[in-house]
C-alpha cells in the first residue's frame, strides 16, 4: 500500500502530466502553423509522452489499490512572440516537473515507501534526459531563430522521436 502523503502528491502530478501533455499539443500546433514539421513532429511526441506518464502514475494507483482522482486542467499557453518562446517554456516545464519528481521520491523516503521510491527512479532518469533535451534544443533555436529551416534540419538529424524503454513502467491502458 503506497503512503497516503504519495498517494496524494502522485494525484497531482497527474495532473501536471495531463497539463504538460496540453501545452506541447499547443506548442506543437504553433510550430505546424509555421510550416515547421520537424518541430511540430518533436512536440507532439513530448505530448504523447507526458500522456504516457500520466498513465503509467494512474497505472500505479491502481496497482497500489489506491483512489485515482484526475483533476481538473488551465488552459495551454497558446501565443507565442517567436520560436524562442515556447522552446524556453518548454524547458521551464522540465525543470518544474523535474522539482516534482524529487518532491514524490522525498514522500515516499520519509514514509519508508519503497515500492514507490522504486517506482519514482524510472521518472527521475527520464527527467534528467528531457532538461538535457530541451536545453539541447533551446541552444539550436535561440542561435537560429532567423533561419527556421537549420533548425528543422538540426531537428530532423538529432531527434531519435519515441523510442521504447523495457525498463518503463507499465501504461494504463495499452495492451501491446
């Protein structure tokens, strides 16, 4: 049985998974809008992977025969000045959800929760992967914001896109 204290902070992310998964299908959009295909491309694999880990956390609530509760969203930030912009509100995101991550691992290791201290580890590698990304990637666009096509082709070279990670945990949902 998962500690009531994650139990609640895990409800929440999901929460904030949902939100992240809404903001790249927006910040996708907008890079469609811009005839920018690699961009939009590598966006809305960002959005069905935060969907996929908000999944994962309702999986483990229901593995953990715990309540699930979605809650309730804010709108996606939908306007962007330039190509910058939702590049670096992107990489904030990371960076927030990064904080939240060692916030659950913090829960579930005063509660002695092992079991989800051990589910939290997968999503801590994924974060230090997803900041890198996004710097990454925030580099390219603020040196290239006048020329949207190197950055379609530095996008187009180095995005792997979803790659399948056997060490994941299971998403609720998907029968593969």
């Amino acid at each position: 049985m998962a500690a009531p204290a994650f139990v609640a902070k895990l409800q929440e992310q999901v929460g904030h998974e949902f939100s992240a998964h809404q903001q790249y299908v927006a910040i996708a959009t907008y890079f469609d809008a811009l005839t920018m295909p690699q961009m939009a491309s590598l966006f809305y694999g960002q959005a069905v992977e935060e969907r996929d880990h908000a999944m994962m956390m309702v999986q483990y609530l229901l593995d953990a025969d715990a309540e699930v509760r979605i809650p309730a969203l804010d709108a996606p930030v939908m306007d962007f000045a330039d190509v910058v912009t939702p590049v670096k509100l992107a990489l904030d995101q990371e960076k927030r959800v990064t904080e939240q991550v060692g916030e659950l691992t913090r829960i579930a290791r005063e509660a002695n929760d092992f079991a989800s201290d051990q589910f939290m580890q997968w999503f801590i590698k994924e974060q230090v992967e997803e900041v890198a990304k996004m710097s990454d990637l925030l580099a390219v666009v603020t040196r290239s914001q006048h020329d949207y096509e190197r950055i379609e082709d530095w996008v187009a070279r180095e995005d792997k896109g979803l790659v399948d990670d056997p060490t994941a945990p299971p998403i609720a949902g998907r029968r593969d």
